[in-house]
C-alpha cells in the first residue's frame, strides 16, 4: 500500500492520553477542528489512507490550508505549505493527524514541516503506524515545539476508524438505514418505498464513495434491485465491490447490479442454494463464495473475516432490517447511521430491527453533531464499548 501513515500494526483496542484540554486555547482548538473539517476533502479518494487536513497560522492569521487529497499524493502539511502567504517561517501547523516520519512515495512530512521553518505543531490524533508513527518525538528533537495528541481515541476514529480499528480480523461496519418516525424501513414488506428526500439521497451516494464495499441482504436486493453504486459528487478512486447476502440463492439473474455499474458483485451463499442457480448468477460475472451458514442463513462473522482477506477494511450495510438486526446482535456493527424521515409508514410497515436482544452494556454515542439534509436527518452513532 502506498502509505501517509501505514496501517496499525498492533493489535486494538489502542488507547493513550490526550493533553490536557488547559494546554490549548479555544482559538486553538478552533483551527485543529478546522485542520479536521478540511481533511473531509478527501473523501472516496484517500481511502484506504486517511482523512487529513492542515491549517497554518501566524501572528493571529490563517496563511494556509491543505489536506491530504489524493491516494499517492501530496499530504496535508505539503499541501498546506506550498500556499502558505509570505511563507511558513515561525508559523504554527495544526494537523489533523500526527505528521509523518517515513519515506513512503513521499518524503516525511517531519521533514517539511522542519525546512519549512514551523515552529510549533499541534495535532490531533496520533498516528498508531509502526513506520510512519513517532512524528511527534522527531519534530520536537528537532527543536519544534509540539502539542498533541489533543483527540481522544473516541474522535480519533470519528474520521479515520481504519486506522483505529476495534477489531482487526474483520471490515469495520457501518449500518445505514433510512427511518421513518414509527421505526419502519418500507411502507410494506414487498413494496419499494423512497423513504428520503433528494439531498439525503445525494448524500449516500457521496458517502458510498469512502468505502470498499456495499452489503445488502437478499430480500433488499430482490426487492428494491439496486444498483448500489456511488454516482454522487465524489467519483471514488476505486468503486466499491458490491455484496448480497443470499444464503438460499434468490437473487434473480436479471438484477440489475449484475449487469450494470461499476464495481464487481460478491453473492455470498451457502450450500441452501442450489448449483444451478449459482452457476448462473457467476455466468453475469458474479463472484459467487459459498461459505458455511445454518438453515440458509450465511453466517455473517465468517463472511466479514473472508471479505478483509479479501481487502475490505470498511464496509457500508445498506439493509434491509433482518441483515441489519442479525449483525447488531452478532456484535458486528461498528458506527449506524440512522436517516430519519419525518413521515409515519403505519401498521404495516417493516421494521428497521425486528428481533433485536440488546445485551447489558450495548450503548451507542454520537459520532458526530447530526446533519439536517432536507426535511431528513442523519444521525451517526458508535458503539460505545
Ligand atoms: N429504508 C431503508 O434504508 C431500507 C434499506 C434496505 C431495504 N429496505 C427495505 O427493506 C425491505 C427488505 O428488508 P428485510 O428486512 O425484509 O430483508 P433484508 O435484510 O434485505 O434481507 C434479509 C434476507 O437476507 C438473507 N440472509 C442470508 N443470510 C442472512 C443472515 N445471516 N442474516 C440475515 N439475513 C440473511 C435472507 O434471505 P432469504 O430469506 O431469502 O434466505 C434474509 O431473509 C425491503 O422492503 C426494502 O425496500 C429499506
């Protein structure tokens, strides 16, 4: 992997200790919320590299601002210093992400940052690479002031969770799923329901964009056929691979995603299905893994740890409930994202968690302020523990 900042090595959960929240002024905390704002850019095209951004400020002005915009290329302090106004001599870099220590494709950005003249760091979240880590250690032996980490492991994962996962063995797992007021997904089981409004919908599309994979379960995918790609304003670097779980194998030959958009299809199975209609599902250009299950349903745990062999390290479910609700209870989700709708569906509605058995413990927190799209709003959620 061309890497920023390589992947963690170490086994999660990590943790250490932010400064103390006195070391910075609120102006400061200001800027570094900035640094954080502007690494967004980067969404669906970094990945599987981190979101990171850079603001550069001195005597009381904002001089420059960068982030990390492409895989492969320049990072975030680079970015910033090329446009830094009068130069970067003596000024303060405030930096999403722990600068850099190694030469990947580029050269360490401990090593820009100290030509360049700043004369004092502060950065967010460290960065846990057992090659591109330790930037903070090198800039302060080189004579560069240096606050941080300031995030705490909670907003650290907030914008990078790959690179602080919970777990290693599999994907880290988004659930998203639009919801109406009285908790339905669809007016009625069978029935096609457009439950968001356009922006929300402009939305998912840019958010498919950051990540590796899209899941559905096999009752969504016969029902709604969707395409499940991202046709929003971010065109991903790489399009995301595109996954049913159809243990019984009733996914119709003639859906669409198997012979349009980009993205290869994954039809996850069990031996429920039949050879036939495996056969036929792989004649569309399918990849088609039959993995162990019980009574046709695919036993999910399996199906992740097979998916990051195969190099997914964030996946994004799309429902529909029944998947939704198997994962929540196998402990498989990681970050939800709930699209409320401000609409009731009725009696007949199918619900967003049928069959749920919360454990003690199980709590969700706030990953980030939720974000009014229309009449609709999105609320992202992590798990706790
Ligand atoms: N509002 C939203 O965000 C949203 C999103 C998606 C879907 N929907 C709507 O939701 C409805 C479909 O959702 P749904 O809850 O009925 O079904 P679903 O979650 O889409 O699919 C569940 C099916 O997946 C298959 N499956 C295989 N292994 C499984 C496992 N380990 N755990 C769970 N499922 C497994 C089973 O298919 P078999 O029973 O065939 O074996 C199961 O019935 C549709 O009306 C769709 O329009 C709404």
């Amino acid at each position: 992997m061309d890497t920023p900042h390589s992947t963690p090595s170490s086994a999660p959960p990590q943790q250490w200790t932010p400064v103390d929240a006195s070391e910075l002024t609120g102006r400061e905390r200001e800027l570094l919320d900035r640094a954080v704002h502007i690494g967004r850019r980067g969404w669906g095209r970094v990945h599987p590299n981190p979101l990171v951004g850079c603001v550069l400020e001195k005597d009381g002005r904002v001089i420059g601002e960068g982030w990390h915009r492409e895989f492969g290329g320049a990072h975030a302090e680079v970015d910033a210093l090329v446009s830094a106004a009068g130069g970067p001599k003596g000024a303060t870099a405030y930096v999403s992400l722990e600068p850099c220590n190694h030469f990947g494709k580029t050269p360490p950005c401990t090593h820009a940052l100290r030509e360049a003249g700043v004369s004092r760091v502060v950065f967010g979240a460290p960065d846990p690479g057992e090659l591109s880590g330790g930037g903070a250690r090198a800039l302060e032996s080189a004579g560069i002031l240096v606050t941080g980490p300031v995030h705490s492991l909670y907003e650290a994962r907030a914008e990078n969770p790959t690179l602080f996962p919970r777990v290693n063995d599999r994907p880290w797992v988004e659930l998203k799923l639009a919801l109406s007021l009285d908790g339905g997904i669809a007016e009625a089981p069978e029935r096609r329901t457009a439950l968001s409004g356009a922006e929300a919908l402009a939305e998912v599309h840019r958010f498919r964009a950051g990540f590796d994979a899209i899941l559905v379960g096999a009752r969504t995918a016969r029902i709604d056929d969707p395409l499940l790609t991202a046709r929003g304003e971010v065109l991903p670097r790489v399009p995301p691979r595109r996954v049913v779980v159809d243990g019984r194998g009733s996914l119709p030959p003639e859906s669409r995603m198997l012979d349009e958009g980009d993205g290869e299809v994954h039809v996850l199975t069990t031996l429920a299905s039949t050879d036939e209609w495996r056969e036929e599902i792989a004649a569309h250009g399918a990849m088609v893994d039959v993995i162990e299950g019980t009574e046709g349903r695919v036993d999910l745990g399996v199906a992740l740890r097979g998916l990051r062999m195969e190099g997914v390290s964030r996946l994004l479910c799309e429902g529909g409930g029944v998947l939704a609700s198997a994962l929540l209870d196998a402990g498989l989700v990681d970050r939800l994202h709930l699209l409320l709708a401000p609409r009731f569906l009725g009696p007949e509605l199918v619900p967003a968690f049928p069959g749920i058995h919360p454990r003690p413990g199980d709590g969700w927190r706030p990953t980030r302020e939720p974000t009014q799209l229309g009449a609709d709003l999105w609320i992202s959620l992590d798990r706790a523990d």
